[in-house]
C-alpha cells in the first residue's frame, strides 16, 4: 500500500464522517419538528399514531431510498425505528 493510498482512505473516511455528521443532525432537526408537533397534538387532543400518514412516509422513504441508491429494506428500517422514537416522544 502506497501512501496516495493512504490519503485516499484518509479523503474517504472524512467523506464518511462528514456524511454521517449531516445524519445526525438531520435527526437533530426531526426530533425538533417531533417535539413541537407533540405540543400541538396535546394541546388539540390529537392520538400520536398516523396510519395515513405513516403510509405516506413510508412512500416517500422508499422512492427516494431508490433514487439515492440506498437498499430500499435499509430506508424502511430506518423509518420505522425513527417512527418508533418520535412516537416515544410524543407519549412523553
């Protein structure tokens, strides 16, 4: 192994690390919009649970999942356990 390949793993991980930094605080800003929409469901009596909507994100998450080139089993999983969370949060 050369040291250019040793840069390019180098160039490579921080490509990753600033993708993954951009994951998080994507997260970041659901869990916001999670936490105000929790505040206004309670104030209006609203149930936490959207089949309809859930359906639509779903959806969206799969088409999008394509176009991005992610597996599309990856994205569904992904969504489900961030529903599962924002769920939590709107209980709390």
């Amino acid at each position: 192994m050369s040291s250019s390949d040793i840069a390019t793993i180098a160039e490579i991980r921080a490509a990753i690390d600033e993708a993954d930094s951009l994951l998080i605080r994507a997260l970041g800003a659901r869990f916001r919009g999670v936490d105000f929409l929790r505040r206004l469901k309670s104030m209006q009596k609203m149930r936490v649970e959207d089949p309809a909507r859930e359906q639509q994100l779903k959806d969206k998450w799969k088409k999008e999942a394509r176009e991005a080139k992610v597996p599309e089993h990856l994205a569904l999983l992904m969504l489900d356990f961030i529903l599962s969370e924002s769920k939590k949060i709107q209980e709390s």
